[in-house]
C-alpha cells in the first residue's frame, strides 16, 4: 500500500493490534524505528491529525528534540587559511549546529580572520564565543522556515541577473557593471551550500524532513538543481572576467549581436528549466532538453564564425560563448532533474 499526502510518501505498511486499556480509552503501539528516527522519547507528546480520507496522521515535532551536532577541531599557528576555510564549510554543509575551533596556544590573527570570513560566508552561522585559544561558531537558523523551494527560486534571480547584467556589461563595455557581478558569485555559492546542510539534516534527521515538508529523495533533487545554479552563477562570473579581459576594445558590431541572441536564448532556456522543476512540468522539461540540443549547435557555429576573425576580442569573446554553451548545457541538467522528480513523484 502506498499512500501520499502532498510531497511525502509512506511505502511500508505494519499491522498492530488495538488494545482496550480503560473503559472508552484505546492504545496502540508506534513503531520503534520511527520513534528513534523521531528523537522522542517516553512522555513526549505527539500530535494526531485526521485528514479528509480518514486516515491518521502522526506529528512528532512538539516532542521531538533533535540533539545539537557539535564538533570540535584543532589548528596550529601555521595552519592554512585556505585549507582551514574549506574545512570549516565541509562541517557546515554536513549539517553541525555548532563548530569550536581550539589551538594549544593563542589563535593566531590570520586563523581568527579566516574564522570569521567563514561566518559570514555562510547563512545562519555567528560566532558565539571567543577566548584567546577557542572560537565557537554556532548555526542559528531556522531551517524549517527556509524552504529547498524558495532557495532554488532565489537562487534562479540571482543567476538570471547575474546572466543578464553580464551580457549588459559586453554590450556597453562596462567595467563597474562586470566586477559587481562577479562579487555577487559568492552570494550564490552562500545559498548552494545552504542546500547542501538542509539536504543532509533530512537525510540523517527523519523529524526535520517532516518540519521542511520534504522528503530525502525530494530534496536530493533539489540539491542537484542547486548545485547546477552555482555552476550557471560561475559562468556568469568568467563571462563578467571576459569582460574585464577586452578593457574597452572594440568589437565587430555583427559579432556582438550575435553573441548578444545567443544569450538571449541561454537566458530563456534557464528560465524554463526551473520553472519545470519547480511546476513538476515534465513536458516543459523535455522542450528544454531538445532544445538545449539547437543551443550546443549554435554555439559551436557561432565559435567557428569567431575564428575567422582577428583581435585580441577573439579570445575572450570565445570564452563568452563556451560560458553561455555551459549555462545550457547545466540549465538541461536541471531540466532532467525536473522529469525525475516528476517521475519519482507519480
């Protein structure tokens, strides 16, 4: 039997028998399993609900108490910035609530400065306390109020205006507009990695899947979506980079259109592919994918036409192309990922 409400879904059916334990009262057993995944315990309360098929729903989030993940490392003064950044981030997207930093001695200030860039690189994240040799820093997001869907769609405007104002900044050589999009890259990479804890907090923590209304293979989904908006987000920035690259140069007004239609239609087929995922269109999905296969053939065309040309454009307006090539090529991918949860969902 397999009964769905919403985005959940519940595959395994056990029978139990009722048991009379008073004179109008009834009791019936819960399953072990979903009791430990819940994190209650005896005397905790459970909510009861009774939907319009009648069936009952069990709602552990009053009782539940997900215990805190905290984790402690340990640095030198010789550590590296770069190396320690990339392990800090590795701990927040594998879901800790709380991450403590020690040194045998004191923190050296190049450690507490990648410390702190860490906590504002990332959503939710505050350093919450601080001594000469320990750095705590401590999530503080509400999670269950930050829904995978709102994230994929906030994530989607940004690579939409980052695409846009990149291919604002070709058209009229502009230098500001360029570097503004590529500071906005980290943004991107902040809600990415977002995604990537909630993902794992609903696969090890059953209660807060429950809380967000979403299931693990639901949120899988959209963790590959989001991945694929980061990488759109990075092309975004080398087409800005290019930018920068061609410092005013003049560039044939014929090739310049051209790339700029180009772009318009990477820009289109972006927007489709989320809205299928999003909408769960599957046929939306399909139109993107067959199309994505013009795109590849466009661009490979519109990079032979470059090629007969001489300059020092050449180069990075190639490098355009092959960053709009991949924007649509990552926007097919999200498009696939569409239909597989529409699939998995039906």
């Amino acid at each position: 039997m397999v009964y769905s409400r919403g985005t959940a879904r519940w595959k395994k059916m056990e029978t139990r028998k009722l048991q009379k334990t008073g004179g109008s009262t009834y009791a019936l057993s819960l399953p072990k399993q979903w009791v430990l995944s819940s994190n209650l315990k005896e005397g905790d309360p459970v909510s009861i609900m009774i939907d319009d098929h009648g069936f009952l729903i069990l709602d552990p989030s009053l009782g539940a108490r997900r215990p805190v993940q905290r984790v402690e490392i340990q640095v030198d003064e010789h550590e590296d910035p770069v190396h320690l950044l990339r392990r800090l981030i590795g701990l927040y997207v594998s879901g800790h609530d709380e991450i403590v930093v020690h040194s045998k001695g004191r923190i050296a200030p190049e450690t507490r400065k990648t410390i702190r860039d860490f906590a504002r690189k990332v959503i939710g994240s505050e350093i919450v306390e601080e001594s000469a040799n320990t750095v705590s820093v401590q999530d503080v997001a509400d999670h269950a109020n930050l829904e995978m869907r709102k994230i994929i769609r906030r994530m989607h405007l940004m690579c939409r205006s980052m695409l846009a104002d990149a291919m604002d900044a070709l058209i009229r050589g502009d230098a500001d507009l360029a570097s503004d999009v590529v500071a906005r890259d980290d943004e991107v990479d902040r809600l990415y990695w977002f995604t990537a804890k909630q993902s794992g907090m609903i696969l090890r923590d059953a209660s807060v899947a429950r809380k967000m209304g979403v299931g693990v293979p639901e949120s899988a989904f959209y963790l590959a979506a989001s991945k694929a908006l980061e990488r759109i987000a990075d092309h975004a920035a080398r087409i800005a980079h290019s930018v920068l690259t061609l410092k005013g140069e003049r560039i044939p007004e014929k090739l310049i259109k051209e790339v700029q239609t180009y772009g318009s239609k990477v820009a289109s087929v972006l927007d489709s592919s989320v809205e299928s995922l999003l909408r769960g269109d599957i046929e939306l999905a399909n139109r993107v994918a067959d199309e994505q296969e013009k795109l590849r053939e466009g661009g490979g065309k519109l990079i032979d036409q470059m090629m007969e040309h001489r300059g020092k454009v050449i180069v990075p307006l190639t490098l355009i192309v092959e960053s709009l090539e991949r924007t649509g090529m990552y926007s097919a991918d999200i498009a696939e990922t569409a239909i597989n949860l529409g699939v998995a969902s039906h």
